[in-house]
C-alpha cells in the first residue's frame, strides 16, 4: 500500500478506507453470487404460479395438521395391530424384501461388471448399454414396477418381489459398478499377463478386493429393500401396503397410525441391524 | 496353509508347539463347521420364502403359460406418440415439484442438521435424540404415504407432493450433513471463539465453509432422486406425470403407459447429466 494513500485515509477520522474493504471477488464476478440468488428467486415464484401453489392456504395448514393429528391419528388402534393375520404380513413384508434384495443382488453382478469402465468387455457397446439400463431399472420407481408386474402377473407376492428385484439390481448395480471402478488395477494387469480369460480376472484380479464394500452394499440394499416393500402392496403386491392401502380407504384414521408406528418401529429395528452388519463386515477389512 | 507349512518346516519340539497348532486347527473348523451353518440357514431362508411367496402365494392359472405373460407383455410394447404434447405440462410440473421440494426440505433441514451433529447440538440429552428421531422418521415413511397425509391436510394438488417430497428428503440430507459437521477441523471454531464470535458467528465462518461442498453434493444427489419420487406422487393425487400414468393405466391404455414411462425416463436422464456435472463442480 502507498504511505500516501494510507496517510490520507487515516486523515479522515472514523472512516475505513475503500481500499481496506475486502471481498473475495472483484465487480464483475461479485455480480455472479447476486445472478444466482436471483435466478434461484425467480424460479421459485415462477413454479409457485405454474404450480398454482394456494400460499395463503399455509398458515392454516399448522392448524389443520394438528386437528387432523390429534381427532383422527390419535389415539392407535394398536389392538388391531397385534393381531395374528397383521404379523402373518409383517413377515410376508420381510421375505419380500429379502428375497427382492437377493434376487436383485445376483443381477447386479452382471450389470456391475458390465458397467463399470474399466473391467467392461466392451466399452464401445457393452459398457454404454449396461450403463444404460441399470439406469433404467433405477430410474422405474418401485411403485410403478409393481403396478406393471401386477398388471401383467396379478395380484400376490411374486409382482412384489419382482418389483423390488428390479429395484435392487438397478440400485446396487450402480455401486457395484462404481466401487469396480475405484479399484487397483495392478492385480488386474498381472492375472491379465498370466493370460488368464475374463472371468478369471473378475473371479481373482477383482472380487477379492471389493468382497468388503459388496457386502456392506448388500446390506444397505435389503434396508432400503424393505422400505419399498412396506409399500409395494399398496397396489396388490402382497405384503403389508395391501393392510394400509383398505385402511386409508376406509378412513380408519386410528388403525393407520398403528399401521405406520409399526413401519416405523420394523424400519428402526431393520436399520440398527443393518448399521450392526455393516460394522462388522468392515471390522473384517 | 501357513500354518501347517510352518509345522512341516520346523517340527515340533515340545509338546506346547503342537497343543498350539492343534488348537488353531481346531478354531479354523469350527470356524468351517460356523460359516457351514450359516449358508445352511441362509439357503432355509431363501427356501422358505421363496416357497411362501412365490409358490403359494401365487395365482399360477390366473398367469397360465408363457405365451400369456408373453401376450400380457405384449400389450405394453409401442409408444403412442399423440400423447407426446399432452405430457409437456406434467413434466414440468413434476420438475418443480423436486425442485421446491427440495429446496423447502433443505430448509426444514436446518434445525435438525443443528439439533443432530453432536459437536453443536446446544443441549445433548434432549435435542440429538430428537434430531435424530426426525430423522429416522422422515426416511422410513414412505413418500407414498407422507403424500397420503398430507393430501389429507392441504388438499389434492402440487402443494401436497412439495411438502411430501420435503419431509421425506430431510432425513437423508440431514443425516449426511450432520456427519459432515461430526468430522470437521476443530481449529477455525476455536479460532472464531477466541476473536469473539458467537455462536452464530461460530456456525457462519467456522463451521458452514468447511463442509458446504459435501452439504450441497448431498443435496444435489437428494434432488436427482426427488425427480424420481416426484413422479409417482401423482398416484395419490399430488399432481404431475404419476397422475397421467395412472390414468393411461385405468384406461387400459397400455401403450400410453410405456409413453409414460419413456417420459419420466427422459427427465431423469436430465436430472442424472445435471446433477453429475453440478456434483463435479461443487466437489
């Protein structure tokens, strides 16, 4: 800094010089952080008048929520509950969810392979295709897999447990291909270079070093299996969304709300597992 | 292995050597006979509930043959194009549902990433347990059913699916970023606490530059997936393309249900090319 300006600077008592004035970005680009909020504002009241969102309805809507929470959700119906055919469908759920997280798991070893960049057979065709559908497959929303396989199956479980296979194989298929993708390629090259063929690479060269990470991803796929699988029934996939589904159409507010304390408690129950599993398996490393 | 060839290198001398070796032999079938165990249960498992669910449960006549899976599938191949400029509107729509969902999630995000990292939770024994019973709660309702509740509180129409996709979102992104704020650098807070900052300030300098890329990675993922989810909330009336699938789908028509489908598809694939590049230029 010059002694001069400085000096006139001090000359001026109380008063911080320009120049002391610190931002971190000069005019032009100290502009940008402005555009931004305001494109973001902008969006906002632009999707509230496309949306036809009533705001003034919010402020009321405390109050609604409250008065529906207390006169119709409260208290639980939890006798209704504890009954012998609501467990016979908790248990259902569970081995929907087990077995749609199983059967999704072996598909997603194939389409985390095919996949992944850098073990692919072919990265012109295979790699883009695979990519392709794994997308696919996880971009279907488990419900709507579950309204097209009861369309085409009918009611039961088996569209349920499709639905949630295709789910999972998309789900994990992605992780599976992205940890392939993170790993070392040494051990690759080397079976590479004895001439072993393409499964054998996979089988020696890359599966002993993401064994660890599969797992822990196969865990955190049947959780969020099991998630799905509470609802898929709601249309006609089995398990306990059927429950809820002939409840909310009833308006059995009270028996609804025991229904969801129980998914609440199952979800709980089925996360600490899982968080235990998976601590476990990583303790393995 | 090694330890057998150990044995043969250098035969034992005593009788402790071999107690040794005898002993871990011993752990490593039992070790054996354990994982045999195991994957037998596994396969009961699968055994079982594939019997429950899969056989029983399972109207094979209703299916009949292949060739009528076949015919029933059948009946979703071709796209009925007429539909095209119909879905415009509810694509849009269901875009900005994910997008004011989200960003109205984030907001709601702010107590509980506040309440549910235990390094600033102001008072321990009761506000992380709640922050983290927000948490929890918001993740494992499903939207389908936050959608049901609150068509039930503010009616039918774009406003429930926003509020839907909010609570629902909050779980995820405040877990994430309440682990971001558990793992960061103690040294800028105690240096803002030294100048004299408070604890806003403290949160403002110290705390929110050290983990906002990680927070808005979160988010961004959070939003790609909210596209997603956005397009189902139609089902229970909260507006957008689940709406027109819906009713493609009770009108039996079935090539405007692939129509439907290929749509959500093309927004998502936006979503998944947008939030990969943000998420690269955020991280």
């Amino acid at each position: 800094m010059k002694p001069t300006r400085s000096m006139t600077a001090a000359g001026r008592a109380g008063e911080v010089p320009r120049d002391l004035h610190w931002s971190r970005y000069k005019f032009p680009e100290s502009l940008i952080g402005y555009g931004a909020w305001i494109v973001v504002l902008t969006f906002i009241a632009v999707s509230v008048e496309y949306l036809d969102i009533p705001l003034g309805r919010i402020p009321a809507m405390f109050e609604r929520m409250a008065a529906v929470l207390a006169n119709r959700y409260y208290p639980p119906d939890f006798e209704y509950i504890m009954d012998q055919d609501y467990m016979g469908y908790v248990v259902e759920t569970i081995q929907m969810a087990y077995l749609g997280a199983l059967f999704g798991l072996l598909m997603s070893i194939p389409l985390g392979w095919f996949g992944s960049f850098n073990m692919t057979p072919s990265r012109r065709f295979v790699y883009p295709a695979t990519r392709l559908l794994t997308m696919a497959f996880r971009a279907v929303h488990e419900m709507i897999w579950a309204i097209l396989f009861v369309s085409i199956l009918g009611f039961g479980m088996l569209a349920g447990v499709l639905a949630l296979t295709f789910f999972c194989a998309g789900f994990a298929g992605k992780l599976f291909a992205e940890e392939i993708e993170a790993i070392d390629m040494g051990p690759v090259e080397a079976m590479r270079a004895t001439g072993a063929n393409l499964f054998q690479v996979m089988v020696f060269g890359v599966l002993p070093q993401v064994r660890v990470a599969f797992t822990g991803i196969g865990i955190y796929t049947w959780d969020v299996a099991f998630r799905a699988a509470t609802v898929v029934g709601f249309v006609g996939a089995g398990g306990m969304g059927w429950y809820l589904k002939r409840n909310v159409m009833q308006i059995e507010s009270e028996r609804v709300a025991a229904i969801l304390l129980s998914i609440v408690v199952l979800v709980l129950i089925s996360e600490a597992l899982s968080a235990i599993a998976r601590d476990r398996v990583m303790r393995m490393k | 292995m090694r330890v057998t060839g150990q044995s043969s290198a250098k035969p034992p001398t005593d009788g402790a050597h071999g107690v040794a070796i005898e002993s871990i032999l011993e752990q490593r079938r039992r070790r054996r006979l354990v994982h045999l165990a195991m994957g037998l249960i596994v396969a009961g498992l699968v055994a079982w509930s594939v019997d429950v669910t899969i056989v029983e449960d399972t109207d094979w006549e209703r299916i009949g043959s292949l060739a009528n899976v076949l015919e029933s599938v059948n009946r979703f191949v071709g796209v009925d194009w007429q539909l095209f400029p119909s879905l415009l509107k509810p694509a849009i729509e269901t875009f900005m549902i994910a997008c004011l969902g989200t960003l109205l999630g984030v907001i709601i995000c702010v107590p509980a990433v506040w309440f549910g990292a235990l390094n600033i939770t102001p008072f321990k024994p009761i506000t992380y347990p709640l922050a983290r019973l927000m948490m929890t709660l918001s993740r494992s309702i499903h939207e389908i059913v936050w959608a049901l509740f609150f068509v039930a509180v503010v009616g039918l129409g774009a406003m429930a699916g926003i509020f839907a996709i909010a609570v629902r979102s909050v779980g995820f992104i405040a877990k994430m970023s309440a682990e971001a704020i558990e793992d960061i650098d103690h040294g800028p807070v105690e240096a803002i606490r030294a100048v004299g900052g408070n604890g806003f300030q403290v949160m403002l300098y110290a705390i929110l530059p050290q983990v906002l890329p990680q927070i808005l990675g979160v988010i961004i993922f959070e939003w790609e997936i909210n596209i997603r989810r956005s397009a189902i909330l139609g089902l229970v009336g909260a507006g957008g393309l689940g709406l027109v699938f819906f009713r493609q789908m009770n009108t039996f028509n079935f090539p405007g249900v692939t129509t439907v489908i290929i749509a959500i598809l093309g927004i998502i694939l936006i979503g998944e090319v947008v939030s990969y590049y943000a998420r690269k230029a955020v991280i």
